[in-house]
C-alpha cells in the first residue's frame, strides 16, 4: 500500500519527543482509543501498546473492545484488515503506516490462487460454485464434518494474507489459522475433506502436517504459481493430502540448522525454540517451536539460569532477553533479522495518526468493502470457532 510522506514536523521528530507526545494523544483520546501491539514491534512502539499479542490473539483482543471508536494497529497490513473485518462499522481500525505490509502475504495473490483452484478442479474434482451469500457469523460458521467422502480439497489461508484470500477461502468452506492454532486448523479441515490447499507459508503448512504424522515426500506437494499444475503431475496432486503455496517467511527463512548445531555445542544444554515459519530441518532440529505467544509465555515460565536460542524476529528476541534478566536468552542467528515492514511503524507514525485523531482528523484507516468482508469474516470466525 502506497503511504504519503509524513509532514516535516512529524519526520524531524526524536523519539523521546514523540513518546511524550504519544503519551499526551493517548491520554486525550482515553477510552474512545486502544492501541494493539504485535510482538515484533520496536521497544519505542510496544511500550505505547495497550495490549501486546502474536496474530491470533490481537484478532480477538481487536473484537474485545466495543467501547473503544479507535483501534490503532501497531503490526502488518495483514492483521490490521484482520481487525476491521471483526469489527464493527462504528469502530475505525488504523494502521500507523501503511506501507507496513507481509512479504509472505504477497506471495499468494487471489487471481493465483483462483488459477490453482480451477486447476486443482480438473484434477482432483474441486467443486466450481460455492455457495451465493455468506451466512450471519451469529448463524454459525461452521460446516458439518464430512460424512461420506467429503470436500476434495479444503482450502486453509495463514492470516498472513490479504482479505480477498480470506474471502475466497471463506466462500470455499475452509478457515483462517495462525501458527497458535494451525494444527486445529488442519484437523478440522481434514474432517471436512480428503486434501488441504495450504497457502502462503509452505513452511508453517509442512512442519503442521509432518508434526500430525504425515510424510513431506509422500503426502505433501509443494504449489508454485508460476508452473502448470504448481510444478506437480497430476498423479502426486491426487496422493497427496496437504498442497502446500510456495510462499516463505524471509526473515524466518534464514535460520539454519547450522546454527542450531553452533548453538548446542557453544551452550551445552541450551533449549532451543523456534517459530513455525522456519523451514522443516531447522523445526526438526529445534526442541520447541510455536507462535510469538508461545516463544514469549514458554521462556517466562522457564527456570531461572536457563538458556534459550530463539529462531524468530530479533525485536522479540532483544526484549525477551531484557525482560528475563535471569535466564540467557539469545537469537539463533547471529546476523540479527528485523522484519523489515514491522519496523516501518515508526514512532514518527503512531504520533501522527494520534494526534490527527484526537485533533478529530481520521488518518489511514483500513475498511475493507463489505463485499471482500462478508466471506473473509466467515473464514476468520471459524478460525476463533476452531480455537488455539
Ligand atoms: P505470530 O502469529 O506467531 O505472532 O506470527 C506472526 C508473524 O508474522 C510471524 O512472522
Ligand atoms: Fe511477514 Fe515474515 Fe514479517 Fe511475519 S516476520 S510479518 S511473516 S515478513
């Protein structure tokens, strides 16, 4: 998404100015105001977040204040349309940058996807018309489980994605996931159907499925949009049981299992724990892995003096280290990895979009058409159906 340059007076701004600013806005707007935080956010940004969570649980921190007019997202464009879709018209959902997208979420565009349907159709007998209207989220979400044979194929979107993804897979009678509930997610597409379409993350979709049993050889085929049949023949399209986007996480792609080796021989007795986005060797090799919630509750909970090699986004990591003085805790990569488009929500940003709002002035809300945000609110409530 294109985002205007900020006005000098924000640009020039440092950030101690800005915090205090911040501070001030906030305090204006009160109640009528919650400002969400994801886990790889900036300290300068996390410190002004009301509520801190990984993707799923800012989804339903996002639902769980009717009271407040302003919701400011401090995340990706991803979670931001994820938000404004779970609420209602009469609350705004801001995005303080909006060129803060998920280069994993532009992996997978709707018309690919579309294209892989049609497809996967010719192949495997994907059904060509879905139903003509959502249902009411309060009339349930949910499709019975299969009975006898069920779907062909079921389509599962990471909510690292765009909301026409959402939609589509909405419409298609799949679900959202997020990594803390992608083995549910899984489960309860497979007792709907005899295949899952897993997009954008091949990664999170293959450690989930070889996590429940399946074999990544045998049972997994791996969709490139740019290839006739995602690359595959038809005969591996039909075996397999997971068809998994060629999407990846860039940041999370970096982790090596050398440096889970390096790790182990340099902290004898070292935990090692890391997000699902990394590929399957590095998963296997890891002792734990789970979402940003995950990481931040499991090390908490963890006794004092013990040590943790952490494969995710170093924001998290540095302050995870800060706020567990008692044990060591360390970035599995040595070569610290931001993710990029997080850290474009910038002090200089939240300022701006709060002050214009307490100045009565709403600056870069995300509404997503209702047209796109009736099948995606299908798919994202039975993501909550599903639960963690
Ligand atoms: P979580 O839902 O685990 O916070 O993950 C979000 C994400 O983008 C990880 O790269
Ligand atoms: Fe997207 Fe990766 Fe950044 Fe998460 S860490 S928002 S998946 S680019």
């Amino acid at each position: 998404m294109f985002q205007a340059p900020l006005p000098s007076e924000y640009a020039e701004l440092t950030d101690d100015l800005a915090a205090g600013r911040i501070e001030a806005a906030k305090r204006a707007l009160g109640s009528r105001l919650v400002v969400l935080g994801h886990h790889y956010q900036r300290d300068e940004i996390i410190r002004h977040a009301d509520y801190r969570g990984d993707s799923y649980k800012l989804a339903k921190d996002a639902g769980a204040h009717p009271e407040a007019e302003f919701i400011v997202f401090c995340g990706v464009h991803f979670m931001a349309e994820s938000a404004d879709i779970l609420t209602p018209d009469s609350q705004t959902v801001i995005l303080p940058n909006l060129a803060a997208g998920c280069s994993m979420a532009d992996m997978a565009g709707i018309f690919q996807v579309r294209s892989a349907w049609k497809q996967l159709a010719a192949v495997v007998g994907v059904p060509e018309s879905p139903p003509p209207t959502p249902p009411s989220v309060s009339e349930g979400t949910n499709h019975p489980p299969k009975t006898e044979g069920g779907a062909p194929v079921v389509p599962v979107t990471y909510i690292n994605s765009a909301a026409n993804l959402k939609a589509f897979v909405g419409e298609h009678g799949g679900t959202v996931c997020t990594s803390t509930n992608a083995p549910a997610a899984l489960r309860w597409a497979l007792e709907r159907g005899d295949k899952v379409l897993f997009f954008p993350d091949q990664h999170l979709g293959r450690n989930t499925a070889y996590r429940m049993g399946f074999d990544p050889d045998r049972d997994m085929a791996l969709w490139d949009p740019f290839k006739p049949l995602g690359g595959n023949s038809a005969d591996h399209l039909r075996q397999a049981k997971f068809i998994l986007w060629k999407g990846h996480c860039s940041v999370h792609k970096r982790f090596t299992v050398e440096q889970v080796e390096r790790a182990r021989a340099e902290f004898p007795g070292v935990s090692v724990l890391v997000h699902p986005e990394c590929p399957l060797d590095v998963f296997k090799a890891a002792d734990l892995a789970g979402s940003t919630e995950y990481i931040i509750k499991t090390v908490e909970a963890a006794p004092a003096g013990s040590v943790w090699a952490v494969g995710t986004e170093i924001n998290l990591v540095s302050r995870l280290a800060k706020e567990n003085p008692d044990k060591t805790v360390f970035c599995l990569d040595p070569q610290i990895c931001p993710c990029s488009t997080m850290y474009r929500i910038h002090p200089s940003f939240l300022c701006w979009v709060l002050e214009n709002l307490a100045a009565g002035t709403v600056v870069n809300a995300v509404r997503v058409p209702e047209a796109i945000a009736a099948w995606a609110r299908v798919a994202l409530q039975r993501m909550l159906d599903v639960g963690p």
